[in-house]
C-alpha cells in the first residue's frame, strides 16, 4: 500500500510538473518570441545537428585546442568513476556507462552555457563601448567592427575576427549574425546584431542606438544581479539540505560499517541507495528550475 501511495505521488508529480513547464513555456512564446530564424526551423534534425555543434563549442570553450586536453581530462574522470562504481556503488555496467554518458552531457552543457553566459556578460559592454568610440570617431561600421576583435581579447574578440573576415569577404550579413548568434544565444546579442545588420543595409544613426543598447543592458544586468541577491538564501538552504544525505552516508561509513556494507553491497540495500540518489538528483532538479524561473 506504502509503494502504491509512493508511485501516485511520484506520478502525480511528474505531471504536475509538465503541465507547469507546458504552460510556463506557451506564455514565454507570447512574451518573448524567439527569432524568426529559430521559429521558422521545423526541421528537426537541423535542431538536432545545431544543439551538438552548441554543445562541442561549450566542450571545447570556444578553442579547438582544448579538444584533445579535455578529452583526456573526460577519459582519465571516467576511469575514477568506473573504479569507484566497481568496488562502491556496484551499479551494473551496462546502467553505468549510459548514466556517465548522459550525466557528462548534461554537466558540459550546464557549466560551459554558464561559462559562456560569463564570458558574454564581461567582455560584450567592452564592445559597446568600442563601437561607440569608433562611431564617434567618424569610424566605418567594418572598421568598429574590426577593432573589437582586435581589442577584445578571449572567446569574444575571436568571433568578433571570424565576422569582419567574414564581412570583409561579401558573406551575407544575416548568415554570419545567425552563425554567431547560435553560439551566444542572448537576447543583447540578438539585439546588437540585428541593429548591426540594418545599419549595414540601411545605414542609420548608429552611436544613438548602440548608446541606448549599452543603457540597457547595464539596466538588465542590474536586475540579474538583484534577482541573484533574493533568491541566494533559498539557493544556500537547498544546497544544505541536499548535502545532508551524503553527508549521513560518509557518516555511516565510519560509525555503522555494517549498515553502509549492507546498503553498498546487499540488492536489498542498494535499492535503498538508488532510491536516495534518484530522489536528491530529482528534488534538486525541481529546486534548480524554479530558481531559474525567478524574475
């Protein structure tokens, strides 16, 4: 009867959840719709080869060179875990390998989004203020353009190069602006290069409305960090809690040794185990999507 109960909860809360998410995303379609460019594909193998090549940019972060390295570090990560799986967990094989696999994939894209989101917010008011100067200088827009890559250093100053070369070669202005904006998905980005575009097919006053973008990033910024402010004592208690499970379990290793040998090692308590572990990645999922909600 407990199990029952234990599986309606669990269901009704999986649905519950996918409705909220079903509604969330139809009323940010109606606020904030995505580009024409990403509306418009249909085509879902497109999306597909787009979010991998996303993600090989985010493994790699942004530099070919570091493929072979971060294979390397993966690979040698793999091993410890496998040796660890082997003589603690004991998941069967044919469950651990597909679990790394999926878990290495949705790390790399969490932390290399994050990194990237990083790395946009500090170097892109560089090039704000870079484009002004130009402008104001009497500066062409291919020239502006040029001197970010060559004032900007990192991730950004590189993909501000491959657009002037681009540019400077007759590329269409939208497919390069598409090609880059699909590596920094932001919304100032979107809004910087289609300013951008018109400006270089239609020409226009370019400082005023480049000044008037800076405005308002500075303006969103702020309010990201307000929002990181409210939400940072929920953010610190749900860690804490999330940490007291493992905390137990390291616990239990050196005070009850033969109830830790029993939940490692016996079918019966490793189901104990699994159900812990599923439970804490599944809770703090749910924790994690409402702190990203936060507006």
């Amino acid at each position: 009867m407990i199990l029952l109960l234990y599986w309606l909860a669990l269901i009704f809360g999986i649905l519950l959840a996918a409705y909220t998410a079903r509604s969330l995303y139809v009323t940010k379609k109606k606020i904030n719709p995505l580009p024409s460019s990403v509306r418009n594909s249909t085509n879902l193998w497109a999306w597909i080869k787009s979010r991998v090549a996303l993600w090989k940019f985010y493994f790699i972060a942004g530099d070919p060179k570091n493929l072979l390295k971060n294979v390397l570090i993966n690979a040698v990560i793999f091993l410890v875990c496998f040796y660890v799986n082997d003589f603690y967990i004991q998941l069967a094989r044919h469950f651990f390998v597909p679990a790394y696999a999926l878990l290495l994939i949705i790390i790399v894209w969490k932390l290399g989004k994050r990194r990237n989101r990083i790395i946009f917010e500090t170097s892109f008011p560089e090039v704000i203020q870079i484009l002004n100067a130009a402008t104001s200088s009497g500066a062409g827009l291919l020239q502006a353009i040029e001197r970010c890559g060559k004032d900007i250093q990192g991730q950004l100053g590189d993909e501000f190069k491959r657009i002037y070369r681009r540019l400077a070669l007759g590329e269409d202005s939208d497919t390069i602006f598409d090609d880059s904006y699909s590596r920094y998905p932001y919304k100032e980005f979107y809004f910087f290069s289609t300013i951008i575009k018109i400006n270089l097919d239609k020409g226009g006053q370019m400082k005023e409305v480049i000044s008037r973008l800076g405005r308002v990033i500075a303006d969103s910024k702020k309010m990201e960090q307000k929002k990181r402010a409210m939400t940072s004592e929920a953010r610190m208690s749900a860690m804490i809690v999330a940490a007291f499970p493992f905390a137990f379990f390291i616990f239990m290793k050196f005070t009850m040794p033969e109830n830790f040998d029993f939940v490692i090692n016996d079918p019966n308590g490793r189901i104990i185990l699994y159900y812990v572990l599923g439970s804490e990645t599944f809770g703090m999922g749910i924790i994690w999507w409402l702190m990203r909600k936060v507006s």
